[in-house]
C-alpha cells in the first residue's frame, strides 16, 4: 500500500505518516518499505485517470509498504484507528 492511502486509512496525514517514519527510520527495512523510483512512480500515475495525472498532489515520490510495514506503522502512529489495529 502507499503512504497516501495508509495515511487515510490510520486517520492521520500523509506529512505526519512520513515524518513517524523517518523518527522510527531503523524499525523499517527493505522488506518493510521501499519508496517509488521514478519509473515506477510514472508506471503508477500511468494507471490513473484524472484530470491533473501530472503531479497528482504529490511532491515527493510516495513510500510503498509490505504486509509487516503496515503493522509497523500502527505501533508508531498515535491515531485512535492505529491503536485499534494494533
């Protein structure tokens, strides 16, 4: 899954997701997470048809997550929805 998605699925912003990321950096390998490179980030847009599928709301290119990076996140996220997960 994508940051984006997660984000709005723990109930927090997408900024916040990612700096809990980068705070907890070493509980995130590989297998856990990995960010787009550039090709696949154009593979993806590719795949998506909206009116604006140039920049899509993003600045950066999204993080994408495994199985285990989802359930990593819900033990850094201090959302209500992360806790339940947990």
């Amino acid at each position: 899954m994508l940051d984006r998605d997660l984000a709005i699925l723990y109930g927090v912003e997408t900024r916040v997701l990612v700096q809990a990321i980068k705070r907890n950096i070493k509980r995130f390998p590989d297998e856990f997470m990995f960010q787009l490179n550039k090709k696949e980030l154009e593979n993806w847009k590719s795949q998506i048809v909206i009116s604006n599928s140039i920049r899509m709301g993003l600045r950066k290119r999204p993080y994408a997550f495994t199985e285990h990076g989802v359930l990593m996140l819900s033990s850094i996220l201090n959302s209500e929805r992360a806790i339940q997960v947990q």
